[in-house]
C-alpha cells in the first residue's frame, strides 16, 4: 500500500505545498506547478531529485504547488514530508550556513524589543531583520496550528541557517513541555542564541531544557544557548524566584499576560491592575536573580498611543523590555524604553564620580554628598550604553 504525506500550503506567498506519495516501482516522478517555472523550474525540480537521493528514496510521485517558495523553504517542506512517510529516517537535508549567521550575542545585551514571527510563516520571517528589532522569536508554540507543529520546525531550522537576520538576536519558543524537548533537535546545532520556555512553572521544567541542550552542546562545545523562562501561570509567578535562578544560562524572564490572566480567571484590560502584581513579581525575581526583566506583548497593533503607554508604565515597573507582535510597534517599543534628558544628565554625573573615585584610589563613588550603590552606578553605565555614551 502506497505511503503518502502531504505538508504546506497552497497558493501562498513564499511557500509551497507537497505532496509525496511513495511507490514500489516507476522512479522518481516530480509533478510541478509553479508560479516561477520559466526561471526556476529547473532548480526546482533538480532539488527534489537530490533530495530523493539523499534519502535513498528510488520510486515515488512527487506533487509540488510552488507560489515562489524560497530555497529553505522548498527543502523543509520536501523533508517534512519524507520524514511523515519514513519517521524513522535521522538524516538531515541541511543548506549551507551563511557566515554571517555565525555571530554570538553578549549575555548583557539589549531586549528592548523581540519581535515574534510564527514558525510557519516564511514570508514574515525572511524580512523580519529588517525592521532592527533587538531580537526576532521564531516561534513553534501558539502561532502555530498542532497540524502544522512538525513542518513548522523544518522551517525554523532551515531559517537558522539560511536566512539573514542582520544581526539580531535568534531566539526559538519552543512548545510546552515535554513537546518543547523534541523541537530543541532542530534548533540547538544550528546557532539559536536564546530559548524561550513557555508556561513556564518550576526549576525543574529550566532544568530539563539546559540539560538536553548539554546534549548537543557535547557535540559542539562553541555554542553558548540562553535561556529566557516565560511565566504565564499563577503557579509560576510564585515560583517566580526559583525559576530565574535555576539556570546560569537564564539571561531574561517574561510573563505572558494572555494565558496568565485566564489562568486566574480574569480578562486582561488595557489599565492592567488585574496583572500589576504579577508583573511586580517578575521583575522582583529578576533583579534579585541579576537578569533582565521583559514584559508581556501589546496585543492591539493599531493602538500606538496604547503601546507608548504600556511601555512607559512598562518602564516605570522596572522591565528593560517588551515584545512585539508586529514590526510596527519596534519603533515606538525603542523610543519609548530610552533615557530621558534627566537620566542622562544624572548618569553622566555617576559615571563621573566613579572615575574620579578610580583615580583617587577609593572604593567609595559619591555625588555631592550622597554615596552612590554599586548597583546605582551599573544603572547610570547602562543608561549611557542606551545612548552611546552621549
């Protein structure tokens, strides 16, 4: 009995559809409709042929509905279906790593914004590094239907190769555990910078996503992955402290106000009392853990007087971030998340003092007669690390 699978999606932008249908005998049969088959129906059939062959796959009738799919997306597609109709199959079809994806991120660094892109949504993620977001979230959770979860993470790894990010930070939600174990296969070996661990309730939960990164980490030792746990629970907001301190690897925590505010049996509301003390928590537990407290999404994009709002409250919380689910709101989250002229004046000031007490020889840093906290000044650093030192 024939084995068939079928994956993607038909007639949309920069994606393709599939269908594989394995036979006992005839070769390897490739029926191709495409958009773009005067200039690349050639390659495109060409890829499908070595992809065969890579698999060791000798008959089959290959359906291929092309609306000019990219290249990585072409081969994911092709392999998701393989690998429906041979799950046992361990290969993997991978494309060249562009060089300028190798590049590492700072543990330290700016999360004023991350952008989410859903996993199965090629099109958004091949432009998404060009709207300057601090980190773009390739995301295998709730942007993603369950019928599309295993291609979706084709996609992912492909992109993690083969699209250029323009030096973002490459962030992956993975889904829920224990399915989140699995998609870590796909993204680890391939230079993900940070790990989001969605409704996330215990250290434990940290603990079995660091320990299954080791794994792949053995095999390459030049991979250094963060972690960023997302509260979105009741119980994790309690759990708050443990889970910023489970990992020396976490570098950020995050709450997600959508699920934690029907896990307590509310609505979120735009004035956000119903999660104020939620909120509070997480960046108590962050600070107190030494990482970056992030704040939730703003979920109404046309609502940019909202958004700046949120981000100033945001702001006043104590976050040093926020996410994005549309590049429009990247502009307003950045502008909105920088010092003002009286933070920058002050922080001058402090960063002075503390010159001046290195030169002197002292370990007392004062403005005028107010003794300045080591944590004041790495404030003051930070604030004029935002502007550039101006």
């Amino acid at each position: 009995m024939p084995i068939i699978a079928e994956v993607g999606k038909k007639e949309t932008a920069s994606d393709c559809f599939v269908k594989l249908k394995i036979t006992k005998k005839g070769g390897i049969k490739i029926d191709l409709k495409s958009k773009v088959e005067s200039m690349y129906g050639k390659s495109i059939r060409n890829t499908a042929k070595k992809m065969m062959n890579f698999f060791g796959i000798e008959n089959a009738d290959i359906y291929i509905e092309d609306a000019g799919t990219f290249p990585f997306v072409l081969t994911a597609r092709i392999e998701a279906a393989i690998k429906k109709c041979f799950p046992k199959k361990q290969e993997e079809f991978l494309g060249k790593l562009l060089p300028q994806n190798l590049y590492s991120v700072k543990r330290d660094r700016f999360r004023r914004s991350r952008l989410y892109v859903p996993g199965d949504q090629p099109r958004l993620i091949i432009n998404a590094g060009l709207y300057k977001p601090d980190a773009i979230i390739l995301d295998l959770e709730d942007s993603v239907a369950p019928s599309e979860k295993e291609s979706a993470r084709f996609i992912v790894r492909n992109a993690l190769r083969e699209v250029d990010f323009l030096g973002a930070e490459r962030m992956v939600r993975i889904n829920q555990l224990p399915m989140g174990l699995h998609d870590l296969g796909f993204v680890v070996p391939h230079n993900v910078h940070t790990i989001l661990i969605p409704k996330c309730e215990n250290s434990d939960q940290v603990k079995e996503v660091d320990e299954r990164i080791s794994e792949f980490r053995i095999q390459n030792s030049e991979f250094r992955i963060f972690l960023m746990p997302i509260i979105e629970s009741a119980l994790g907001v309690i759990n708050a402290y443990e889970i910023a301190t489970a990992s020396k690897n976490i570098v950020a925590l995050t709450i997600g106000l959508e699920d934690y505010t029907a896990d307590i049996g509310t609505q979120r509301t735009s004035e956000g009392t119903e999660s104020f003390w939620a909120r509070s928590q997480v960046v108590n537990a962050a600070r107190a853990a030494g990482i970056q407290p992030i704040d939730s999404v703003f979920s109404d994009v046309a609502d940019e007087e909202g958004l700046k709002n949120s981000v100033l409250e945001a702001k006043s919380l104590g976050f040093e971030g926020k996410g994005c689910i549309h590049p429009g709101q990247i502009k307003i989250i950045h502008t909105n998340f920088a010092p003002t002229e009286k933070e920058i004046e002050k922080a001058k000031r402090i960063v002075l003092a503390l010159e001046d007490a290195q030169k002197k020889g002292t370990g007392v840093v004062s403005l005028g007669s107010k003794m300045i906290d080591p944590p004041v000044v790495k404030r003051a650093q930070n604030i004029l690390r935002l502007t550039g030192g101006k």
